[in-house]
C-alpha cells in the first residue's frame, strides 16, 4: 500500500510552490495585505495559466478533472505562501457545479470557471451560524431566491455563487442578478475578505443533485481548510526558525538556547503529524465516501487548533516584535484564525465526528 503522494500530486505542489515563490514574495503580499484589496489580477491570470482554476472542472468541460485531495494539496501551499485570491472557495464552486449540476448546466457555466475568465465562489452558511443549520438558509420558490448568506468569501468579486439552501440543495446565482445586494463584511484575515448576500426575489438556478453535491463541497471545504491551515503552521515554523538564528540574547543567537529548541522542535512535531489526517480526509472525500464526513470534520478540528497554538507560539518567540503591523507574522496568524472559524469551529466538528461515530 502506498502511503505517499503520486508524482503527479508532488508536480502539482511543486508547480504552484515555484508560483507563489516568483510571483508573490513576501514583499508583494504585505504591499497586498496592507492595501486590503486581496484579490489580484495578476495573480488570478497566473493561476488560470497554469490550469489551476479548473482543478476539479471534468476535461470535457476544459479542467484537469482532479478532486478534493489534489484542492487540499493546492490549499497547503496557498496557506504556506499566504497567497491572496479566491482560488480555494472557486475550486468548491466548481466542485459543487461538477458534483451536482445537470449536463446542461455544468456545460453552461464550467468552461469559463475553469479559464479563469469568470471567478466563482461559496454561501454556504446562512444567518443561524452554523453550516449544518439549514433553517437560516436562504429559501428557493421556484426560481426565486429569498434570504440571506453570510461570511462569503470574495463576495465583491466573484462572478457566480453557488448557495446553500433551506431545504438542503444548492442553487446557482449570477452576480448580475436582479434582487441581489452585496454586503462587505469586517473580517480578520485581509487575504481573503467576506460580504453578505441579500437575496430579494433573485433569479436563480437550483443544480440537478444540489442535495447529495452539498455533503461532499461541505467535506471537502472542511479538508481544504485544514491543509490550508496546516500550510500556514508550517510557514509559521519555518520564519520562527530562521528568527531565532538571527536574534541575539546575551551575545548568543536565541537558537542557541535549549528551551528554544525544544518549543520550536514541539511545534513542527505538533503540525508535522498532522499532515496523513487532512491527506486521509480528503482522499475518503475522492473515495471512501462513508468515512469522508468523519474525516473532513476531525481534520478540520484538529489542524485548526494545530496552527493556532501554532500562530501563538510564533508570536511569543519573534518577543515584542511579533505583536505589531509590521512584522509578517501576523498574516500567517491571521490566515490560521479564519480557517480555524470560517466554516465552524473545531468544537463544533468534533461534536459532529463524535455523532457521525455513534456518540
């Protein structure tokens, strides 16, 4: 049994790790991060070059017809370079559309999904707080759509949203759409901002097999939180190593110090075992659908907190420094606080793990 990633998935990695590298350095990303407009079109058309926005679009719709572990694998390396843009919540939205649309609309909206030349993104959580709480859905009476959506991501840019509804299915919506009101919200991580959707009457397409697609875009959301988390946790340990090299206490780099080496050696311990959890998660999403909820929950729960404590520790060894604007790690710490939250908390998925196990 093979228990690594494929040269396929290790190219894959590669390939958007060499992107981010050239094409957003640490420079570019605070310029971004201190402009606050988080998507950027440079970037986008990067990604579209190089057939990451058709992830999980089918070939015959023009993608690569992968699945939610080579998005989780993609997500580790967007977490680790902290890369702005709407490319994790596009990809659930064309899973979503391949999952759950009927020939005529995956045809229909998928090939300029999988360009880039349209941007697409997720309402998966209506007013009640909870991703499982269908009651505050928005609500589809025929091709009426009426409520509202919360903590969107990328709200003022995507150009189609798929939306969860009350009564378990999804539904397509066009930004265009007649009734529909964009709302910005005030959100932590400024590399990926969130609006409001309010929906008066908006047109909207309600997707073939909405119902059964919503359980594998949620699990799959969940596993490619968690490997975006467990690269932000990553990256957090690899700038605090290079930190404590070059900080000087008492004519010694603090590097030095014995304490110091046992903390950062528990911190990538910490999140270094993690990897199979979020890795076996969204392989149960792409194949062993019975456990694939379970897993996605647990993986969720699990790295979120990982790479909180994480973020925390970070901070505590860059000393005063790591508590101000200027010192970057603050956007890695911020980038593990939202996918610690967005999408439910890790209490929440470990009582849903712990009810899917018969608890």
């Amino acid at each position: 049994m093979h228990f690594g990633l494929s040269e396929e998935q290790a190219l894959l990695q590669e390939t958007l790790r060499g992107f981010i590298e050239a094409e957003c350095p640490p420079t570019r990303l605070r310029e971004i991060f201190d402009e606050g407009a988080a998507h950027d079109s440079a970037l986008w058309k990067g990604l579209a070059e190089i057939g990451l926005p058709g992830l999980c679009v089918p070939e015959s719709e023009g993608g690569a017809g992968l699945g939610a572990l080579e998005l989780a694998l993609c997500c580790e390396e967007l977490g680790a370079g902290a890369l702005p843009g709407p490319l994790l919540f596009h990809g659930l939205a064309t899973l979503a559309l391949r999952e759950g649309g009927a020939a005529a609309q995956r045809e229909r909206w998928l090939p300029a999904l999988a360009s880039g030349e349209r941007v697409a993104s997720i309402a998966l959580e209506g007013v009640g707080g909870s991703i499982d709480d269908a009651a505050g859905r928005p609500a589809l009476d025929a091709a009426a759509l009426t409520g509202v959506a919360r903590h969107v991501p990328f709200a003022e840019v995507a150009d189609l949203f798929v939306v969860a509804l009350m009564d378990g299915g999804l539904a397509v919506v066009e930004r265009d759409a007649q009734g529909l009101v964009v709302e910005a919200e005030s959100g932590i991580d400024r590399t990926r901002p969130l609006g409001t959707l309010h929906f008066d009457a908006t047109p909207a397409e309600r997707l073939e097999t909405g119902a059964e697609a919503f359980d594998v875009v949620r699990d799959a959301a969940l596993c490619a939180l968690a490997a975006d988390a467990f690269g932000a946790a990553w990256a957090l340990v690899r700038m605090t190593v290079e930190y404590a090299k070059t900080r000087q206490q008492f004519g010694r780099p603090i590097a030095e110090f014995q304490s110091v080496k046992h903390q950062l050696a528990d911190m990538a311990t910490a999140i270094e075992l993690s990897r199979g959890l979020y890795w076996y998660a969204a392989y149960a999403c792409d194949h062993i659908k019975a456990e694939a909820s379970q897993q996605a929950a647990l993986a969720k729960a699990h790295i979120g907190d990982q790479a909180v404590e994480i973020a925390r520790q970070a901070v505590e060894l860059h000393g005063g420094l790591g508590f101000t604007w200027e010192c970057d790690v603050q956007i890695w710490f911020k980038r593990a606080l939202f996918d610690r939250a967005f999408l439910g908390t890790p209490d929440e998925h470990r009582d849903r793990a712990a009810a899917l196990g018969g608890y």
